[in-house]
C-alpha cells in the first residue's frame, strides 16, 4: 500500500509553518493608524493654538515661540506620515503572506488531486515513480512560493529601516509624548517584520537543501525613500492623497506643500541659497533682492509676482500663522520672504539664506502671509 500522506507530509509541514498573514484590526498596522490619527488631532489642535497666540501677542517673542511651535507641528506631521508608511508596508507583508500561504494551500490540494486520479496504477512501480515525480516537483513548487515570499519580506524590512529614524528636527523641539509614540511604533512594526522575515527564513533551512537552489533570487533593487536629496538640497514628491507635495529641506526635515507650484517655487528659491544680495537684482546669476528672489522662485513654476515686495500678497490668498505651508509669502511694506516649512523662511539677506519666521522686520509694516498658489 502506497502511504500518499508520507509523501505529502514534507508540503503539509511547509503549510503549516507559514504564516496566514491575517492581522486583527488591534494588530501593529492598526495601532499605528490609531497612533497617527491622534497625532493628526494634536496637529490640528496645534494649529490653532497657534492662531490664538498670535491673535492675542505680536512681537519677536510671539514670533520667536510661532516658530517654535511650527517646528512642533513639523514634527508631529512627520511622525503621522511615518506612521502611516509604517502601517502601509506592514499591510504589504501580510498581503503578501497570505497570498503566498493560498498557493501553497493550492499547491497540496494540487498534489493530493493529483494522487487521486491515479487511482489503482498508483501501485504500480511507473505509477509509484510518477507519483514520487509528482511529490518532488510540487516540493519545489512550494519552495519558490516561500523563496518568494522571503525575497518581498527582505524589500518590506528594508523599507521599514528606511522609516525607523525619527524625524530629522530636533527632538528637544518634540513633545515627549509624540516623540515615544513614534519611537514605541518604530520599534514594535520592525521587530513584527523582523519576526516574519525569520519565520520564513526558518522554514526554508528546515526544507531540503538541493531543491532550495530553485528559490529566486532577491533583487537589488530597494524602493525609493521619500524626500531624497537632489542636488539643489530640497526634493518632493506627491503625497499619497494626490493633494500636497512633500518637500524636503537641506536640514533634512519633510514638509508639505500645497500644490506643486509652490513646491518647484520653494526649490527653487533654495537653489538660491548663498546668491549675494543686489538691489534690483533678480536673477541668481546677477544677484537678487527680497522681492527678486520670491519674483524669480515662483516664475520658474509659472506663476507670476509682481516686482515690489508690497505688492506680492495683492490678490492672494491670506493665511494665518498656524496654516502656514511651503511657498507661502510673508510680506512687509518694504520685504518679502518665503516660507519653506518647520518654521523657517528663505530670504534675500546678503546672501540669500534661510531664518527662522517672524512678523517684525526693522520697524516695517507686516501686511501679513499670503500664498500665490490658492
């Protein structure tokens, strides 16, 4: 008598050790879309806070704890995205796991099927050697499955070492609370892949070792990590919603801009960083002044400005201090600035360089923030 299950026990075993990839909605991707959306709340409380302030104080302390707080906001917006990502390749993983423990539930149920239309030849020596046959390549079979699903596992933790780093800005400008939130969802997502990453790196050693070279190789190829640097010192790229645009800044922090005119304006704007400062000038080539940098960032995104600082905000829209983004304009009677994010602004100074956001400005009148793109 032919013991069928002694030759399917190797493929049983192999099922059995590999995950479902079915996650519980308290699992880690669900914990860090909780974590993330508090976070969003506190942003969004944030923002306020910071309107009320203003409305109620002026000055350099006002401005001096605005920019402050929006470093803040920076922060806790960074932490939220990253937490999101976090939760979207712990998703990917499982997707993949169960996908790839469906194939090898089919994979069984293929070779069981298989034995069993064979009916009385089994026991013949050419029906025993087909079935062996059988055994054998549906073993492989099975083995590329996992060999696969190792190979998306070992790309999903390179991704989440991507994200693992907390946020560039300093973390004397975070709140405590945010700051071990992210750092406890970090920790626990990548040692929840790290867990079956080994998981399926364990199953295979327990397989048989000559087939295993049938397994694909990994690629050498990583995803892409958001904000890389491209040679002016910012970079974006379109959020996930198709909304924003994040950019990131030459001291490492991730921004969001409205819309990717403001986005081109604002790298524009820094790959005038360093430009001596020329009244009249408005090119980077020959020098720039306040009004001629913000004229020359945002018509190389196609908008047009007019030339005199005061001017600038004329038919705008007004934004206040706490819905500040990227590429907003800060405008004086007799300046202009660029707002880039996390608090700061690019300005024509001597040379062209990067401050932190304030109202006061010498002794002239703020007329307020606009944003050109609205």
């Amino acid at each position: 008598m032919i013991d069928i299950s002694a030759l399917a026990k190797p493929l049983l075993d192999l099922l059995s050790s590999f995950g479902s990839g079915v996650m519980s909605t308290d699992g880690p991707s669900g914990q860090l879309q909780s974590t993330s959306s508090i976070i969003d709340q506190i942003h969004a409380f944030g923002r306020n806070s910071i309107n009320g302030m203003n409305e109620a104080w002026d000055g350099r302390a006002a401005d001096s704890a605005t920019a402050k707080a929006l470093r803040v906001q920076t922060s806790a917006a960074t932490i939220s995205d990253r937490g999101n990502d976090m939760a979207s390749v712990v998703d990917q993983a499982a997707a993949g796991v169960e996908t790839g423990q469906k194939e090898l539930s089919g994979i069984v149920e293929s070779f069981v099927n298989t034995a069993s239309a064979m009916g009385p030849t089994i026991a013949t020596p050419a029906g025993f050697a087909v079935l062996v046959g059988s055994a054998i390549d549906h073993l492989g079979q099975g083995l590329n499955v996992v060999g696969r699903v190792r190979n998306e596992l070992d790309t999903h933790t390179a991704s989440m070492t991507e994200l693992t780093p907390p946020p560039s800005t300093s973390p004397a400008s975070m709140p405590t609370g945010l700051a071990s939130s992210a750092s406890s969802g970090a920790s626990q997502l990548v040692s929840t892949l790290s867990g079956v990453g080994s998981s399926a790196g364990g199953m295979l050693t327990a397989m048989a070792t000559p087939v295993s070279s049938a397994t694909p190789s990994k690629s050498g190829s990583s995803p892409s990590t958001p904000g890389s640097h491209k040679p002016n010192g910012s970079s974006s790229e379109q959020t996930p919603d198709g909304k924003g645009v994040k950019v990131t800044l030459p001291d490492g922090s991730i921004v969001e801009a409205p819309n990717e005119k403001a986005a081109q304006a604002v790298r524009s704007a820094l790959g005038t960083l360093g430009t001596p400062y020329v009244w009249g000038g408005t090119s980077p080539g020959s020098g720039l002044d306040c009004s001629g940098l913000t004229q020359y960032a945002y018509g190389e995104a196609g908008v047009d400005l007019p030339r005199l600082a005061q001017e600038q905000g004329n038919g705008h829209l007004g934004v206040s201090p706490g819905d500040l983004m990227p590429g907003d304009l800060a405008v004086w009677d007799g300046h202009v600035a660029m707002v880039i994010g996390n608090g700061q602004f690019v300005e024509a100074g001597d040379p062209v360089q990067i401050s932190s956001i304030r109202t006061e400005n010498i002794g002239m009148d703020f007329y307020g923030f606009y944003r050109p793109t609205s």
